[in-house]
C-alpha cells in the first residue's frame, strides 16, 4: 500500500511541475528527456499490469483489487502529457519549440499505443465477462464509468497528438483487424442456421470495435459544442507538407481510417434494413458510428480554409481530402443515407434516433455550401419527402388514412417523396393505410416511389424524434436564392400546416371529440411538427418562420382548452411557446410579438384555470436523484416559467436595438409587464413552498420574479393586493434559500421594491390597509438573514434591502430591532445590538434614501463597509 501511495503521490508531484513550471522551462532542463521517459515507463508498466490481472481474472474487473489506483496514476500521467502536448508554446517557429515536440513525439508516442491496446484488450474482457454470466449492471455506476472513460479519452486524445501519424497507425492496425471479424459477423446475419443470440464472444467483439471507435473519435475531432466545428490544429499541422516531413502519410492514414469506418456503417445499415430486429447488428455500435460523423462530417467537409491558418490550408492538407465537389458529395450522403436508414429501420432505438438527427442538423447548420450539397442528395430529399407525406399521419392512423395521404401528396420538383408521403401517417397507421397512401402517391419525374416498409417506418418514429428530424430539414433546404431548396421548404412547412387545420376544423365543428384517442394523437403529432418549426432559428432567412408561426398561434393555443387536462399534450403547448419565444422573440416585429403575447396569455389562463384548481403538488422524494427524477413531473410548470423569462426579454431587446432619434417600432414597456404579471398570476398559486424545494424549479422561478420586481417594481406595487403579497412571500421566503443565485435574486427584489415606494410613494395604497408590511419584512429579513451565518454569502444584497427598508420609517424600524433585542435574553447583547444598529443607521445616510430612495455611490460603499462591520459585531 505503501508503494501505490507513494507511485501516485510522485505522479503528482510531476503533474504539479509540469503545470507551474511549463514544457519552455523544463525542456531546457538536462533531464527532460529522463522525466518524459519515465511517465512513459511508469504508465506503460501500469497498463500492462492491468491486462495482466484482467486476464487472469478472465474480465472481473470488480475484482481487481488494485485497479483503482492503477487508474488514478494513468489519470495523472495523461493530465501531465496534456499540460506537456496542449502548451501554446510548442506551435512557435524557434529551436527550443521544435526540439521540445521532437521529443515529446519521439518518448511519448509508445505510451498512446500501450494505452489505446490496453483498454481496448480489458474492455473486450470484462464485455464478455458480464455476457457470460449476465451479471446486473448499476445504471448510476455505468453512468458514471461512461463519464469517467470520456474525460480520459479526452485526455488520451492529446497523448495521441505529439505523434498523429504514429497514434493513425496504430489505431489503423487495431482498427483493421477488428472490422475483418466484425464484417464476417454482419455477413452471418440472415443466414440459415445461424442464431441471434449475442454471445459472449460476439459482445466482446461489438465492443472492441466501440472502443476503437471512441479512440478514432477523440484523437480525430474536438467536441465542438456550441461552436463552429473545427479540425483539431494538431491534425491539421501534421497533415501540412510544410510543418510535417510525414503529411503525405498522414493525409493517406485518416483517409485510409474514416474511409474504413464509412464502409462498416454502410455494410451495418444495409443488414439493418433487412434484418431490423438482429440483436447483433448492436444499436450501440450504430449509436456509435453517428456520434463519430456527428464530430468528424461537419469539421472536416467542405472546411472553410480561413478559419485556419495559412500553414494548413495547403493543397495535400487534410483540408483538401474532402473539400472537392466529389469527395464531399460522397461523404454526406452516405451520412444522409445513414440517418434514412435507421429512421426507418429502427425508429424506436432512442439513442439512435437521437444521434441520427443530430448528425442531420450538424450538417445543416453548417452554411450554404454545405446546403447545396444537402438538397442535391437523393437521400435527403427522401427524408423531405418522408415527413412532408408523414406531417399529419399518427401512429395510429388507418391504412386508408395513410394510402389518402400518399394519394393527396403532389410530390417534390425533381426530389424523391419521402416525406411528403409520411407527412400525415401517425405512428400507429395500419399497413393498409399506408400502402393505399403510396399507392395514391404520383411521384416523380424520374423518381422511384419510397417502398412501403420505409413509409410505415418512418410513420413509427416518436414524434419529438420526427420534430428533430423536421428542425434540420428545415434548416437544411433554407437558402432562398436555391428554387429547389425553396420547394423543399415550402412542402415541409404546408404539410404541417394542412395537418394542423384539418385537426382544428374537426375539433371546432365537433366531427370529433377532444378525447377520443385519434384526435389526442393527432394534437401531439402537430404541436411536436410546430416545435420542429420553433427550433430553426439558425436557418437562412429566419423570419420565414414567424410568417408561417403566427397565423397557427391563437389555434395553438386554443388546444390548451382540450388538452390542458392531458400533461401530455399540455406540456408540449408549453414547450413549443417557449421554445418558440427563446429562439425568435429577437426578431419579431410588433404585430407578430403582440400575437405571440394574446396566445400566451391565452394559454396560460387556460393552463391555470385546470391545474390550480386540481392539481395538488407534494414533494415526496429524499434524496438528490429521486429529486431530479420528481422534477420531471412538473417540467410543465418550468416550462410556464421559462416562456415569462423569454417573453421578457423582449423590452431590453428592442430598447438595445432600437437606433437614436429612430421612430420606436417594437412593444411597449407595458405590454410587456402586463404579460409578465398576468402570467405570474396565473403560475403563482402552483408555486407552494414544496415545488420550491426542487432546485431548476426554483432558480427559474426566482429568475422570473426577482426579475421582474427589480425591472418594473412601479408595476408590481399597484396589482391588487392578493397577487402583489404572493410575490412579496416568495421573495421573504427566497432571501434565506441556500442557493446562493435565488437569495440574491429576491433580495434584489424587495431592494427594488421599497426603493420605488421611496421615490414614488406607489404602496401607500397597501400600507393604508396593511400597514405592517415593511415592518413585516424588516423583521424577516433582520431575523432570517442578518442574525443568520448564512448571511456571509449574501451579504450586499442584504445591505442593499435593509437600508431602504430602515429608511422608510425608521422609528417603525428601531422598534422592530428593540423587539428582537428582547429575544436575545441578557440585557448585553440587548444593548450591544442596539449600539451596533445606531452606529450602523448613520441619519445623513439614511435622510438622503428617504429623500428619494438613493444613497449616492460614495454613502453606498461607507454604508456596504459598516454593515459588514455591523454583522460581525452581532454574531
């Protein structure tokens, strides 16, 4: 024990170095060399020793006993090769930048092979362990593996780059050998007197190729979240003739790679479409292979050579390989064809799905260049095609509703018809409704019909699977000056249109009733394809979307009217106006704001008048995880409260937009306070304290109210009395939560609050009949804030609301702090508190806020120090 203790600690030790003293000083240090080699001796040794205990415990890993600080070491020797690998130092031209990457790239590149092996070997092991004898998994502990193998892969990846060309081939190696047992595998599918059966073997197999894959992924591509995709500089640098002597061998390995791995998730999605139900096709590996072009496709074709530097942008740099019309081409429809595919075949594999659809929005988002080469795709006019047939088709349609569909679709100019003829098949469409809608169906100039298994497919997919699928087509086809593009677009956005209105006109003239199964499936199928539409901001012209929004909006929110019973459906109308609002209330003009804000009224009365008078919330879970799994019940109610925030912005959008001496054209101050306190009014009486004890809930909730009490604390103070004294108990009860974020935010608003009943005397009207109400939150805030040790974290805030509320009535307030006095017990601390309150309360300062609700800066510094002076005094 001695021995791991002290192998960890000096790993640390090194770590530490490396991290203060930098690769520019140490690498002038004679024993550099020995230092690099060692962290590549000691993690070598402690990866083989790994194996070697794997191996003899045959994949109980459980029972390793020396694993865990085995991994801890490896842990801290890849964090100290990223802080070595990572340094901006090494990209500089000098002597000392060069000889310093030589070797790291000489020492280090071993020790990413041994690594690579390692975990690879002991993964297929402990794969075909928990397969032969079925042990049970803790989903929460594989969670947390899941994200522990993650970070250090990420880790991994910057060992792998000191040498890339190095770390290709030996990934190249693995890789190949893996594919060849793989494609024998897949080959077995479908064949007679072959079994379906995973076995142990076949497990270990699948996840060899899912470890490799990871390493590909990681060493190849960054996680660009949020961000332009980018190739990783390191692989662009080693790829450029004029920073690498080993480019052109390079180039040939990650060409020679992903063109390996395109040809398993062909070979894989081809199986797939015969033999959907084959358990060994594994939807974790196809899982797999999307992430993996969900990071790679968008970074590396059709790059933008300005993004990088002129170094790497040469003609035999990685930048060129897919940056021509064919390789491009190829490149995205076989991702297209991919997420066709397993649309269709496997529309309930969630994760599947979800990645599938990620992929086809990375792709859509990634400009104009990329678009034409989109709409020019067969199989992505297929899937245009598929949802515009499919818009207003349920899961449980009839085979004739389906074959209707198909029949009334009129096809796509020179596409393939897809998702036209899906467009109104639901999930649940018998086979006869949808062979009578391709049946029906005309076609194409040209164009093949989509087969019916491919329709009845794509009928199957939940619907927020189809919405996701709806958002990147839309952003897929959105350049205007592009007449198919513009087609596509068109056909998407009427098919849901058309499904929408046949719903609306059934339910208004009673052809059906609100709760029979066929209309609630038909609500959710087209306030899903609207959220689709209320996600694609990042189009090209976004405020298409407005134009075809708005219209539908008052019929949006009328089905809150039906369905505000079923969470279902009512959640859904929830998050679509919100989403809706997040996305394009920058952009809306008046008229198409002030439609969004009547709808949301709307929906927002209707949602209230159910829910407050039915629904009781209790909190029942003990702990954090089965807290996180209660919130999820009332993601309606987050979902009421994240529309208010959104719907507020719009004030400070239009005032930070508008131009100097320009004639106002956006809402104004007060419809939009007028929205926001209505729908406070309406949510307010489902905020009981036990709601407030779930964490998202109430950040939001106090987001929303401190929010608006700080902004428009002139409007809170006329409402009727009723509303205005739920708002002031949430901020009393806000002002002593633990989170730091909400005691803030309410003590910031009862600040705002008195403070404008300082300038403008506006609660007179309540302090006439309730004339205890400062009082009242003097008390409170003196009694559960100040005299508290949480105070120390909310200390300005706190100042800041109690010098207003002294200031209102200070001898009300002298004697609130003479009646707690006389809680304290002896008459010391009953005269050191008063003494320390009148050193606090200094009259100028005090005169000056009652004057006008301002204190001036520099009094407000003076009195932020004497308060902190005054809190540790009693305490």
């Amino acid at each position: 024990d001695g021995r791991h203790s002290e192998t960890v600690d000096m790993l640390s030790m090194v770590q530490c170095l490396v991290a203060n003293f930098k690769i520019s000083l140490l690498s002038r240090l004679p024993n550099f060399g020995n230092l690099l080699q060692a962290l590549a001796s000691v993690g070598d040794s402690l990866l083989r020793q790994n194996v070697a205990d794997c191996t003899k415990l045959q994949g109980d890993v459980e029972s390793m006993d020396e694993k865990e600080w085995r991994d801890e070491a490896v842990g801290i020797i890849l964090g100290a090769t990223v802080l070595l690998g990572d340094d901006p130092w090494l990209l500089g031209s000098g002597e000392g930048p060069m000889v310093a990457r030589s070797a790291l790239s000489t020492t280090l590149a071993p020790l990413y092979s041994s690594y690579v092996t390692a975990r690879v070997q002991m993964a297929k092991m402990e794969e075909h362990y928990i397969t032969l004898h079925q042990a049970d998994l803790d989903e929460v502990r594989e969670e947390i593996s899941a994200t522990d193998l993650e970070e250090e892969m990420s880790s991994a990846s910057s060992l792998g780059r000191v040498n890339v060309h190095s770390a290709l081939v030996c990934l190249g190696g693995l890789l190949q050998q893996c594919l060849s047992s793989l494609k024998l595998l897949f080959e077995s599918v479908g064949t007679n007197g072959t079994t379906q059966e995973v076995t142990p073997d076949v497990a270990a197999l699948l996840e060899e190729a899912r470890l490799l894959l990871l390493c590909v992924c990681h060493l190849l591509t960054d996680d660009n979240a949020g961000e332009t995709p980018m190739i990783p500089e390191a692989i662009v640098r080693a790829s450029s003739v004029s920073e690498s002597p080993s480019a052109y061998e390079t180039c040939h390995a990650i060409t020679s790679l992903v063109s390996s791995l395109m040809s398993l998730a062909e070979f894989q999605a081809s199986k797939v479409t015969q033999f959907p139900a084959d358990p060994r096709l594994s939807p974790l590996l196809a899982k797999t292979l999307l992430w993996f072009f969900h990071r790679w496709a968008p970074a590396y074709v059709l790059p933008s050579t300005v993004e990088y530097n002129a170094s790497g942008s040469g003609e035999n740099g990685v930048l060129s390989i897919w940056n021509s019309g064919e390789s491009s081409q190829q490149a995205v429809a076989l991702c297209i064809s991919l997420c066709l595919h397993y649309h269709c075949s496997w529309p309930q594999e969630k994760q599947v799905q979800e990645e599938a659809a990620s992929l086809l929005l990375a792709l859509s988002k990634r400009g104009k260049p990329m678009r034409s080469v989109l709409v020019q795709t067969p199989s992505f006019c297929q899937l245009v095609s598929l949802h515009a047939i499919t818009a207003g088709i349920r899961h449980n349609a009839a085979q004739l509703e389906v074959e209707t569909a198909i029949a009334a679709f009129p096809g796509l100019q020179g596409s393939p018809s897809l998702h036209a003829i899906t467009a109104g098949i639901r999930h649940n469409a018998a086979q006869l409704e949808v062979e009578t809608a391709i049946a029906a169906f005309p076609g194409l100039q040209g164009s093949p019909t989509p087969p019916t298994n491919m329709i009845m497919g794509y009928v199957r997919l939940p619907y927020d699977d189809r919405s996701r699928v709806m958002t990147a087509l839309l952003v897929g086809c959105s350049e205007m000056d592009d007449e198919r593009a513009s087609g596509m677009l068109s056909a998407c956005l009427t098919s849901v249109h058309a499904s929408f209105q046949s719903l609306i006109h059934a339910l208004s003239n009673k052809q059906v009733r609100s709760h029979e199964i066929n209309a609630q499936e038909m609500a959710c199928l087209c306030v899903e394809m609207y959220c689709g539409a209320a996600r694609a901001s990042e189009m090209s012209e976004p405020e298409r979307i407005p134009q075809f929004m708005t219209p539908s909006l008052p019929h949006l929110s009328g089905l809150m009217v039906y369905y505000a019973q079923d969470l279902t459906i009512c959640e859904r109308l929830l998050r679509l106006f919100r989403d809706y609002a997040e996305q394009f209330i920058a952009m809306l003009n008046r008229e198409q704001c002030l439609a969004l804000f009547t709808a949301s009224v709307d929906l927002l009365k209707s949602y209230s008048a159910h829910h407050c008078a039915s629904r009781v919330i209790h909190r029942t879970s003990t702990s954090t995880h089965a807290d996180l799994e209660e919130e999820q019940n009332y993601s309606d109610v987050l979902c009421a409260i994240e529309l208010l925030i959104h719907l507020g912005t719009k004030d400070f959008i239009d005032i930070c937009g508008s131009k100097p001496g320009a004639e106002n054209v956006g809402v104004d101050s007060n419809q939009v306070t007028d929205v926001l306190l209505f729908g406070l009014q309406q949510i307010l009486p489902l905020m009981t304290q036990g709601l407030l004890q779930f964490p998202t809930l109430c950040t939001q909730y106090f987001s929303l109210v401190g929010f608006v009490m700080d902004t428009y604390p002139e409007k809170v103070c006329i409402v009727p009395f009723e509303l205005f004294n739920s708002l002031l108990e949430s901020l009393l009860f806000g002002m002593s939560h633990p989170d730091t974020f909400i005691s803030k935010s309410s003590l910031r608003g009862i600040s705002g609050l008195v403070k404008e009943h300082l300038q403008s005397q506006v609660l007179s009207n309540h302090l006439a009949q309730y004339p205890d109400i400062i009082d009242n939150c003097s008390r409170r805030l003196l009694n559960e804030v100040v005299f508290q040790k949480i105070v120390w974290d909310r200390l300005e805030p706190a100042g800041a609301a109690l010098l207003p509320l002294a200031a209102v009535d200070v001898n009300k307030f002298v004697a609130v702090v003479n009646s707690l006095a006389q809680n304290l017990g002896s008459q010391e601390k009953q005269q050191r508190l008063q003494s320390a309150f009148q050193i606090l309360m200094k009259p100028e300062v005090i005169t000056k806020v009652a004057a006008g609700g301002y204190e001036g800066r520099m009094n407000r510094l003076r009195f932020k120090k004497d308060f902190e002076v005054f809190v540790r005094d009693v305490h």
